[in-house]
C-alpha cells in the first residue's frame, strides 16, 4: 500500500508531459515536444495523418501532407517538424477563419532517416499529435543548389506558378513559388529563405497565416484546401524582406 501510495504521488506531482508515452519510442520525442508544443497538453491522436513516401528517392524534394480534417473539430494551429534534420522545423500555420482546411501540403529536405511529426493544437488548447516514418539515403539538406546553378534565377525570383482545383465544396490550391530556399549549410551561401505566406479572400480577410523554415525545399510547392469558392490572394514575403503576392 505505501509504495503505491508513493507512486501515486510521484504522478500527481510530475509534470504533465511526463507521462506521455510515445508510440514511436523516440529519444528526440521530449526535445522536440517542449521545444516547439510548451507545456500544452498533448496526446497521440490517428486522426492526425503524416503521408510521406517510405523511402525518399530524392532526399532534397520529399513530399509529405499533413492532413487533421478527421478530428471533425475547430483548429487553431498546425505544425510540423522532421526529428533528425539539421533544421527540424518545417511549417507552423496559423487557421484564421474556418473556410481554412486543417490540411496543407509541402515538399521538404531530408538529412536522414527520421520520423515526421505533425502537431495540431484544437480549440481545447490540446496538441494532437501524428507521425510517419521515412528512410532516405541523406544529404538532402546539405546538397549544393540546384537552383542557383540554373541561369538567370535571379530574374524568376518570387514568380508563383499555381491553380485551383474543385473538389465538391472544397477548392484545392496548389502552387509553387520560385525561391532557392537556401539553408545556411551550404558553404559561403547564407540563409535566404520564404519565413511567410498569407492567404486573403477577395474582401481582404485573413484566412491563414503560414510560417516557413529553411526544411523546406527549393522552389516550394504549397497546397491547401479551402471551402467556398471566390478568388483567393496569397502574399509571401522572405528574410531578406522580398514581398511578392499572387491570387489563386
């Protein structure tokens, strides 16, 4: 009786996220968690899916969604992080208006093989939490710039190249932006990367607002998906304070 009583004790008195158990049984799990998720509670929720392909046949260009519509409740956030990169966060995106689909699209570098982690934080203040494991070769996020060995990048700098693709009440948006995305791990090429997107409606309301990290790959691919028809505008502004702006 006193050693349970003891235990009881010592759990009462633990902070929240001790108790969490990974599925995945990761060591980086309870870095990562408090470094990016606070002290919010968290549980490991299914309905929160990461598609990624088994194995990265090209570790600079990874496709992964992120996908929460499943929990069938209001979101506020999502994020995403890759475990064992060198730049483990990928995206943060803020949903301003319910028009905005919990579901965003992305192509990443990979350094290694690592888990995928997806967060997403409902109106509850809790983060539901999904992951997808990928095996790559390596190297993705310090191999040379494709893009910058391509003549005259300079002049295609912030061009969007993108549609919008109806799917019953829901219109997909999928573009691509022109942007060498440059990480700072490449030698004598600093940091040069997209840190933002906004989405407009036609009024002029805010719908999301999307932070991006140096994980993502070249020439970013984004997708989205948005209830409710009309025109849709996207502003994008990167660290070196280059705005550009499009609409969808």
């Amino acid at each position: 009786m006193f050693r349970l009583v003891c235990l009881l004790c010592l759990l009462l008195g633990a902070p929240a996220w001790a108790a969490e158990i990974d599925p995945q049984g990761s060591p980086m799990w309870q870095f990562h968690r408090q470094r990016l998720l606070g002290t919010d509670p968290v549980r490991f929720d299914a309905r929160v899916v990461v598609r990624a392909p088994p194995f990265a046949e090209d570790a600079r260009q990874v496709p992964i969604e992120v996908d929460a519509r499943g929990l069938g409740r209001p979101v506020r956030r999502m994020l995403a992080w890759a475990e064992l990169n060198p730049i483990p966060h990928i995206f943060t995106l803020q949903l301003q208006s319910p028009r905005l689909q919990p579901f965003l699209s992305v192509r990443i570098r990979l350094e290694q093989a690592t888990l995928i982690r997806a967060a997403v934080q409902t109106e509850d203040g809790v983060w539901r939490v999904g992951s997808a494991h990928v095996e790559a070769a390596g190297g993705g996020c310090t191999a040379p710039s494709v893009v910058r060995a391509q003549p005259g990048w300079e002049e295609r700098l912030g061009q969007v190249l993108g549609g919008r693709y109806p799917r019953g009440e829901v219109d997909r948006l999928r573009l691509s932006v022109a942007h060498p995305m440059d990480n700072g791990l490449v030698g004598g090429i600093p940091e040069f990367y997209l840190e933002r997107a906004e989405l407009h409606d036609a009024g002029g309301e805010r719908l999301g607002r999307l932070e991006l990290f140096p994980a993502v790959s070249e020439n970013p691919t984004l997708g989205f998906e948005l209830r409710g028809g009309g025109r849709t505008g996207l502003r994008l502004r990167d660290n070196n304070g280059n705005e550009f702006a499009a609409e969808l």
